[in-house]
C-alpha cells in the first residue's frame, strides 16, 4: 500500500477551503493570545498523531491547546485546569462553525477577540458572514493529513542535516502549507511586502533574514495542484537555472521549484526523491547566495548516535 495517498486538488476543492478557514479560526486565537516570536512562529500548527495541534499555549496561569483530529472527525479543545470540548467536523456553514468556536472558550471562560477577516485568501468573507464554504468531506480532510504525516518526517529528516538556525517543520493556516526553512545567517533586504491578506509589517519580520524555504502545500485556484515546492529569498542571481531531480522544474508564474505531488507518488522511491528535491532546491540557493556551506551543515541524523564532532 502507497503510504503517500492520492489528493487531487480540484477533487477536495471545496473540502479544502472549508478547512483552511476552519484551521484560520483556530490559528487567529492562538495569535491573539500568544506573544510574537521570530519569522511568526508562534502562529502555526504542528502534525499530530491524529492531526494538527496547536501546542500549548498561554491562557494567565493556564494553558488552552487545539488538536483537528482527522481520525475521530473532531475539533478538540483542552485546558490544564482540565476541561475538554469538542466540535464535530462536519459540513456546515463557516459562520456556524465560527459561532460554536466562541461559544465553546465562552463556556470554559477564555475571553479573546480575533480578526474575522480571513488572512491569506482572495475575495476573503468575513467568518461571521460566511454562509458560502460549507462542504466537508472527512475521507477527503484524512488523506490530506495522511500526506502531512509523510512529508513531516521526511522534512524532518532533511532538517537534522543542517547546523545553522533552522525553523521547526510547521504548518501555516495563512497559507495553508507545511513548511521548514533554513537561514544563511545574513540579513535580507526589506521585503517588499505585498501579500494579500497579510500586513507589511509581518511580512517584512518573517523574510528579515536570507532563507533557503521548502514545503508542501494542497493547490489551489491559481494553482489546481498538490505540490512540494521551494523557494530562496532573496532570489540570488542563477538559483532558478540550478539542475532538478527528474520531474521538478522552476515554475516561473509561482518563482519557486515545484516537485509535482503526482510525480512524487508515482516514483519507485518517494522519500529518496523527495530528499533529493530539498536538497538540490537548498543547494541552489546556498551556492548562488554564497553561503558559508562549510559551517552550516552536517550529515543527516541518525537514530541513537550523537553527531560526530571533527
């Protein structure tokens, strides 16, 4: 059985952008309650055993956590005062799901107020307005969470590869991508901003610093095709002319290399390609950017042997 499941973008189409509003809800309260950390990483979730989590995070003396489990087909909130709620994952519309969300940290006294003004999308509707999005296919939601399973720990295996700062493997609600970005250690030249839905500001403090980035994300409208892709900013001179494995290219409309998630599925080894495609993307970048190669990397981890030292 192919651990990698198919998920063909215009086939979970509406699933999806139910879900990536759904996730938005969520994400927008763990920012409002949480205090800022570099490049926005205490916004994004992480891959669970049965889904995305949250983490912990900070309610006073307490701590609020949130898990989408795609196994049980339920929003799950806890609380280490011990309470525990959970909505049903199920198709309804978005303001109904919103209304349930507030109603639910009402109920167990956690008072918090967010944008309702989706981040990252088109033509955005506000979550109380938004009567539009309300398909929901669980089997559809399962599949995509069983492709992030795979791609986590492969991008964390290519993460172990790697000395200099490095983020963690996170997922973004914004953009709906699973993600994990090494850092030159050289500051970028302002961003120049420009991302609908999304503040200059935030913008400029996540790119603030040379990154080589990669990840995987679902498609969508502009883009009907699931897909790992990577990127560098800034784009330094000759990264988009550097040799793909078999099957990625540049895609000059995104200005990022795309692995085809089809392509991926198909080959006889998977992780190998995928390993392949990070590390020529992140080679790419380096060689063209001048990074000092020598001092940020190492080999690739190993179970149970500490990283030998010269």
């Amino acid at each position: 059985m192919n651990p990698w499941p198919e998920l063909a973008y215009p086939q979970w189409r509406e699933t999806a952008a139910t879900l990536q509003l759904w996730t938005q809800m969520v994400g927008k309260i763990r920012l409002s309650l949480t205090p800022w950390l570099n490049h926005s990483w205490h916004v994004p979730f992480y891959i669970t055993a049965r889904g995305l989590g949250s983490s912990p995070i900070p309610i006073g003396t307490e701590l609020l956590e949130f898990e989408f489990d795609f196994v049980a087909q339920k929003l799950v909130c806890r609380a280490s005062t011990g309470v525990q709620r959970v909505i049903a994952l199920a198709p309804q519309p978005i303001a109904d799901f919103y209304a349930q969300l507030m109603a639910m940290l009402a109920d167990i006294g956690v008072t918090v107020a967010i944008d309702t003004l989706p981040s990252e999308i088109a033509n955005a509707i506000r979550f109380t307005d938004d009567r539009v999005h309300v398909s929901y296919d669980p089997d559809a939601a399962h599949r995509f969470w069983r492709v992030l399973v795979q791609a986590d720990r492969v991008f964390k295996l290519f993460r172990t590869g790697f000395l200099g700062k490095a983020s963690p493997v996170h997922f973004f609600w914004g953009s709906f991508d699973l993600a994990v970005t090494r850092f030159s250690g050289r500051r970028a030249p302002p961003h120049p901003g420009g991302v609908p839905g999304l503040p200059d500001a935030v913008v400029r403090e996540a790119y603030s610093h040379e990154v080589s980035s990669a990840g995987f994300w679902p498609g969508n409208d502009t883009f009907p095709e699931a897909a790992f892709y990577a990127y560098a900013y800034p784009e330094p001179p000759g990264f988009r002319d550097a040799a793909m494995p078999a099957g990625a290219h540049f895609e000059t409309a995104l200005g990022e290399f795309v692995l085809p998630y089809a392509t991926l599925r198909q080959a006889g080894e998977p992780d190998k390609l995928l390993l392949a495609f990070l590390d020529a993307t992140y080679v790419a970048a380096a060689n063209a950017g001048n990074w000092d190669r020598g001092d940020l990397e190492c080999v690739l981890g190993a179970v149970g042997k500490p990283r030998a030292i010269n």
